[in-house]
C-alpha cells in the first residue's frame, strides 16, 4: 500500500462560531460540528443540513459518535443526557439520563459474526417472520390532532451483529449499552483507583472481551484493561434480547404518540366544558350541582343561578356548539382507540409473550432475563388491552349520556326562552330518562378538594378520567355477570392462575401505561447487572508520570479481529502506541522528537517539530498533527503514519497485573521513522485539532481558536495535487456530493 500523503485542499472558511468537537461520518459525506450546545450537521461541501439546538439547559455538548453501520449520531451533554437522532429527519430516536458530565463517547461494531450454525437452536429471527404475525401500525397522520409523519421502525430488526455505545462519565464510571438502548453494565472505576482521577477514554474491543479505560492521576496516566469472560459468549442471545427491546421501545413510543393524541383530543372537550360548565359549577355551594339538575329533571323547577346559566351563558347556539365539539373529539378518540391503540398493544403483547418463552430458556438466556418479571409486564400489557376495551365503552357511554343530556337542555331552554318546541326534535323515552337520571346524579365530585385538579368540581366528564396519573372517580357501572367471569368465580384455582389476566377496575388507562413502562424498563434492566458485575480488572499499564497535560487518545479494532491498536499524546514531546492482541499479548512504542541526525538533512525545512494532535485513519495509517515549535511561519505538518512501521518497532511487555512502560519500552526518535512522503505542509501555525476518515478519504483541521476549519481530499490523484480553496469562490456549488 501506498503511503504518499497526496491530499488537495477542498475547502477552507473562516466561521463566526467556535468548533469544539468534529466528527465525520464514515459512510456519508457528512461531519458533525458542536459549537457549545450546538450541534451541527454539514456536507463536505460545507452545506448545511441540520441543526440540532441546545436541550434546553445550560449542558453544553461534551461528546458525539456516530453509529458504524446506521445514520443515527449520538449526542453526550453536560448534564449527563445522551440522545440518539435520524440524521435523516433530524428525529430524535432515543434518550437516556446519566449521573454525570460526559467526558468520553465511543461507538463501536462487531467486526465478525459468529459463525451461522455454531449454534443452531439459536438464530436471529428476521422481521419478516413477525410480519405473518403482526399488523403494521396504522398511519396517525390523519387520525390526531396534531398530525405525525414520524416512522415508527425498529433499528434492531435487520442487525445480524451488535454495537456497543460506550460513555465515560466525570463521576469514573463507564455505562455500556447495545444499539445505544439497551443498557449493558456499569464500571465503577473508584472501586480500583485511589485517590482523584479523570477518565481520558472508554474503548471496548472490537469481540468484546476486554474494555480498556484510559485514566489520568496527578502522579500517572494508566490503561486499565477490563476482562469479560461471560460476554463474547452471550452474543447472538444479546442480539436476540437488543432486537426485541428495540421492538418494544419503537412500539411503546407509537403508543405515546397515540396517547398524547387522545389527550388533546379530550382537552378540546374540557377547553369547552371548563369556559361553560366549570364556571357554572363554581358559583353553586358544594354539592349542589347534582341537586339543581335534578330537581330540574324531577319537578321542573330550577334555581336562579341555572337559569341565568342557561339563559346567558349556555344558550341554545353555545349548546349546540358544545355537543358537536364533544362529539367530534369522541369519534377522534374512539378513531384512536380502536384501531391504532388496539394494533399497538397487540404487538406489544406479542413481544412480551415471545421474552417470556424466551426467559425460560435458561441455556441460552439464564441471567439475561427473568422468567417471574416477564410473567408480571405480561400480566400488566393485558390490563392495558382491558382497559382500552373499557375506555371504548366508556365513551359509548358518555356519547349516548351526553346526547341525551344535551337534548333534554334544548328543549328547557327553547321553554325559559317561551318558544315552541320544534316538531322535528323527539321526546325523551323512559329509558333515557333513567340514563339521564343517573347521569347528573354523578356531576358533583367527590374527591378530595385538597387536589389542584379537583377544582374543576363539575364532573361531568367520563373519559378524562382515564387519561390522569391516578385512580378513576367514578368507576365503570358493572355489566351482568359474563359466562366468563361466572366461569373465573366458580372456579377458584384458575382464577388466580398466572395464565388469566386480571382487570383492575380502579386504575386509569394512563396509570396501567406507566406500569407497563416501569415493567418493561425491569424486565430489560437484567443484562446490565449481570454483565456488569463480569467486568474484572485484568491489567493496569502505567504509560507515563506526572500527568497534568491534558492527554489525546485514539484507537481502532484490527478488522481481522486479532488485536487492538492504541495510541497516546501524553505531552508534546510524546506519544505513546501500544498493541494488545486478542490472546493477551502486549507491544507498546514510545515516540519522541529526539536531536535530528545531523547527516539527514531532508527535514531542515519543517523546524523542530511536536506533537499537537492524532487519530487513526484507518488500521494501516495513524494521522498526526505536527507544529513547528522554532518557526511560526514555516506552518504545521499533517502525517499519514503507516502503522505497519510502528508494529514492527513496537516492543513486547512482561505481562502482570500491574505494568510499569513509563519508562520502559522502546523509545524511538520520530525524525528516523517519517519520509517525506509521509508529511504535508499546512500553511499557518496555530493548527490544533485534526478529524480523519479513510473510509470517506477525507481530513479536517481546525485551528486553535476552533474559527477556522480547513477540509481536504486524502489520496487524491497525482493529477489532482493542484489545491482547491473553496472559500475564494462567490457561489459554492450545493449540489455537489462526494462519492458514495
């Protein structure tokens, strides 16, 4: 392979913002900027494609990383917050709080899977196979008030290999999760270092055996290597279990959105109810709505106050006007119930149902899941499928009640305004008059005048009650006794088998979501405490001493998967590579800029170099960013370092639980390893960061002050060595992509 750095400026622009962070995209021509809480999205052209604002906090952006096989970006705050987002549609697919500030973000592949057939009474089971089973979920565009067009698919379904998203916390803890959604085990690194530390890096291998935490003490910098003997053996079980919580979490978040849709919905209906009724309701003595509407029905006598009521405020228009808002937010909620809803918990249901026949496989998922939690969120996704069913017959209820109710004020109030009763309205049967009856002996409320909630005192809505984080007010009336729950009653045993779901009649629908959650979080929150506690510390490399420098780090898995490669800037003057392979054998290298041989001449024209920043390229080249320390103006230098030298260089370590290298090693003088080949110009001196991809064969630079970014095409063609300043041109072309 060809090391010759042949790169051409593309672009270079001064910004009015200040660069933090840069990332680029290994599979789009796409890079990541943060500038304090900001996160922004742009092309290699410098198009901008999105922007994603701050959380709304003060947090600012401590870490991005993109996912290797997918177009999602995760996004690590101060506060502790981690979201995932669509690079796509800018969506935000999943978020989860942390007890820290972010100082390390790390995603990373499974380079191989495990060979198809090491364990056939285990295969990854294809979307496809749930489709013959599933309903897809209806569009809700047209059905909520608030139209979505948010695609509710599973990331998980296509994987055949996993990621881990890796987070190094200020605290000195490291949390680990599948997909970036499944949490996968907590380090807590102040159980092995004393004293005061920061975490540098988190890295996990590329067959995830080992992770290695980079950590600076005021006394040394350290690697700590973690081993996990259980892990690289419960992999495909993993896949299977990641698959089916991302599943879930895509469906419980469908739910939500269906949720909220009916929320608004009903708040239509108590917007309308609370500027009629409520105010109506405030003004009689405590429970004496009821008595007024009544004694109305009974005798047809009315108070004073109801009849300025129905005179002034109701109205036979602003009647009217009230029973169609009611029952269009009914038939937006029932169109709500019925099918999206209902569909929801289906699948919902269906996956919990498959965890569970899962959970009692306990060769392949013993400790990954627990049979008696799975049983139980079984139990509780079978509540929430009873308790939409009565929530539908609920509004059945009230639509019926609420046609009635509002039939009979009609004709009282065209009778207080001595108008005739027109011909065309009917008369109320005797059976109405017993809904109606029962209707408004429950307008009062009867709860506990102590809640905030409860001052709307008018309770004469039903379906709100179901969508309140508490217990119902009025309970469902009971229906004649079913062949079913005549069967349940007589016999006793199979009433309280674990098989037979059991209604709760005084839990609101959205007190039996919550539960649901919460269950669903326990059933998934197994792997993390089993897999955590696996994580034993194997090793611990002191690399350097005397470590108040901040310290660059950088590593890629071999895609052979025989090893890892490791490189660190411990101070200007050193860099420090090191090589663990997978059978535990390790290598490292010390670099310095050493007395340059004073019979080679060829790097007279750089000055006396040091070492400003670094990261792998690729697994055969380290990128290196170089700066003149005796000469501003002869400018930095970019290096494409083949890896291959440094391998060959790099000296074998006695391996024991602690190794000291701080002074041992191999040190080399760089002057001796670069050619000039290795080594490109760039103009100015106050260069400070680099971003690399060799997938995407691109390289970005960014100066001191994070104002000036430079963006260049590596190994471009010998007839491409003309450089391009994009930033001299009046129009940039917008259009312009990259290859694929």
């Amino acid at each position: 392979m060809s090391y010759s750095t042949s790169i051409k400026q593309i672009f270079s622009k001064n910004v009015r913002y200040k660069i933090d962070l840069m990332e680029w995209n290994n599979k789009m021509d796409l890079i990541a900027l943060s500038q304090n809480n900001e996160v922004l999205i742009h092309r290699l052209n410098w198009q901008n494609i999105w922007t994603h604002p701050s959380p709304g906090d003060s947090s600012k952006v401590r870490g991005i990383c993109w996912c290797p096989d997918e177009k999602i970006i995760a996004i690590g705050y101060s506060s502790g917050k981690v979201i995932l987002l669509d690079v796509e549609n800018k969506e935000e697919i999943f978020s989860f709080q942390l007890e820290g500030d972010i100082v390390s973000m790390c995603w990373t592949q499974q380079h191989t899977k495990s060979p198809s057939g090491s364990d056939p009474d285990l295969t990854v089971v294809e979307p496809e196979d749930d489709a013959v089973f599933l309903p897809r979920l209806p569009s809700l565009s047209s059905v909520t008030p608030t139209p979505k067009k948010k695609e509710y698919v599973s990331r998980a379904e296509t994987k055949t290999a996993l990621n881990f998203l890796i987070i190094g916390l200020q605290t000195g803890m490291v949390h680990l999760s599948i997909f970036g959604m499944l949490p996968c085990g907590t380090i807590c690194l102040g159980k092995h270092i004393k004293g005061e530390f920061r975490v540098i890096d988190a890295r996990i291998s590329a067959d995830f055996g080992f992770l290695h935490v980079t950590v600076a003490t005021k006394e040394a910098l350290h690697e700590m290597i973690f081993e996990n003997g259980m892990l690289p053996n419960l992999l495909e079980s993993l896949l299977r279990v990641a698959t089916k919580h991302s599943q879930i979490l895509t469906t419980m978040s469908y739910i939500e959105d269906v949720l909220m849709g009916i929320t608004e919905a009903w708040e239509t209906v108590l917007l309308e109810m609370d500027n009629k009724l409520t105010g109506y309701a405030k003004l009689c003595p405590k429970g004496s709505v009821s008595a007024d509407f009544l004694e109305l029905l009974v005798l047809g006598t009315l108070t004073q106050t109801l009849e300025t009521f129905l005179r002034r405020e109701l109205t036979e228009k602003g009647l009217k006007k009230l029973g169609n808002s009611i029952e269009m937010s009914y038939t937006t909620i029932q169109k709500l119930l019925v099918q999206p809803l209902d569909t929801a918990i289906m699948i919902v249901c269906y996956h919990l149902n498959s965890i569970r026949g899962m959970s009692r496989d306990k060769y392949h998922f013993g400790g990954l899941l627990m049979e008696e939690t799975v049983t139980e969120v079984c139990h509780t996704a079978g509540q929430f499928t009873m308790k939409g069913f009565e929530l539908q017959h609920t509004i059945d209820q009230s639509t019926r009640d609420y046609k009635i109710f509002f039939k009979w004020l009609y004709v009282v109030i065209i009778r207080l305004m001595d108008e005739t009763v027109p011909d065309d309205v009917a008369s109320i049967t005797q059976q109405e008059i017993n809904y109606l009856a029962e209707f408004l002996s429950n307008l009062d409320n009867d709860e506990d005048k102590e809640d905030v909630q409860s001052e709307r005192k008018f309770n004469l809505e039903r379906v709100g009650q179901y969508l309140e984080d508490k217990e119902l007010i009025i309970l469902p009336k009971k229906s004649p006794m079913s062949q079913w729950e005549a069967f349940l009653e007589s016999n006793p045993t199979l009433k309280d088998s674990d098989a037979i779901y059991k209604h709760d009649r005084k839990a609101s629908l959205m007190q039996v979501h919550n539960r649901l959650r919460q269950g669903i979080e326990r059933v998934f929150r197994q792997p993390e405490s089993v897999i955590g506690q696996n994580y034993k510390l194997r090793n611990v490399i002191q690399l350097a001493e005397n470590m108040d420098n901040p310290v660059h780090s950088t590593h890629i898995s071999l895609l052979d998967g025989s090893g890892d490669l490791f490189a660190f800037l411990v101070s200007e003057n050193l860099l420090i590579f090191l090589e663990a392979s997978r059978n535990h054998v390790i290598k490292c290298l010390r670099l310095e800029f050493q007395t340059k041989p004073y019979f080679d001449t060829k790097y007279g024209q750089f000055g006396d170099l040091s070492f400003r920043h670094l990261q792998f390229y690729n697994e055969n080249i380290l990128s290196l960013l170089l700066n003149n320390r005796t000469d501003s103006e002869c400018g930095g230098c970019f290096v494409q370092m083949p890896v291959s030298i440094l391998r060959q260089k790099a000296t074998m370590v006695d391996v024991a639980e602690f190794i000291d290298i701080a002074g041992a090693g191999n040190v080399m003088n760089l002057y001796t390893l670069l050619d000039v080949n290795y080594v490109k110009v760039i103009e100015g001196s106050d260069w400070h960061t680099i971003a690399v991809s060799g997938n995407r064969k691109v390289t970005s630079i960014l100066s001191e002050n994070g104002k000036k970014i430079k963006i260049y095409e590596t190994e471009a063609a010998d007839e491409d060595e003309d450089e391009m300043d994009l930033s001299q041109s009046t129009n940039l072309d917008n259009s312009k992509e990259s290859n694929q």
